[in-house]
C-alpha cells in the first residue's frame, strides 16, 4: 500500500534526524500540530511550507513532491469503524 509506504519512509527520516515534531515546528515557524500532520500525509503541504522543511535533513524530494498531493483516504480493516455506518 502505497501510504504505508510513504508514512513509513517520512517517519524514518525524522527518527534519523532525532528531532521531535515540536523541534521542527520551532525550527520552521509552523505550528506544530500542523508538522505532526504533513508528517504522517494527513494534511496538505503548501509550496511555502514545503520550503521550511528543509530543517529536516535528507528528506527526499519525491516525498516533499508526495506530501504537496492532497491527503487520499484509505481502509485499513484492524481499525474501529463508525458504528453510525451500520446502524
């Protein structure tokens, strides 16, 4: 699964630079409820902030790319689903 794939190559650069998502907030000036969700492809990266992420080193540029798309939804079947669905 593709967003598996890219969470997980995102979540390993930023364990490699050993900075929390409150460190890079700090370092690029966004808030960082907002680093913690492009991080994870859960929100979408503007151009602008793309350029302050350059505080997390060896980020590569197909995932800079990746995390400028719009947040795709996905299913994951071990996850709760919403009981309003089935009632």
């Amino acid at each position: 699964m593709w967003f598996r794939r890219t969470v997980s190559a995102i979540q390993a650069v930023k364990r490699k630079s050993a900075k929390t998502y409150a460190e890079l907030a700090q370092e690029t000036g966004l808030p960082n409820v907002y680093v913690a969700q492009i991080l994870k492809c859960q929100a979408l990266l503007s151009p602008e902030a793309a350029c302050m992420l350059r505080a997390l080193p060896g980020l590569p540029e197909d995932l800079v790319l990746e995390m400028m798309e719009p947040p795709r939804r996905s299913y994951d079947p071990l996850l709760i689903q919403d009981p309003a669905i089935y009632r």
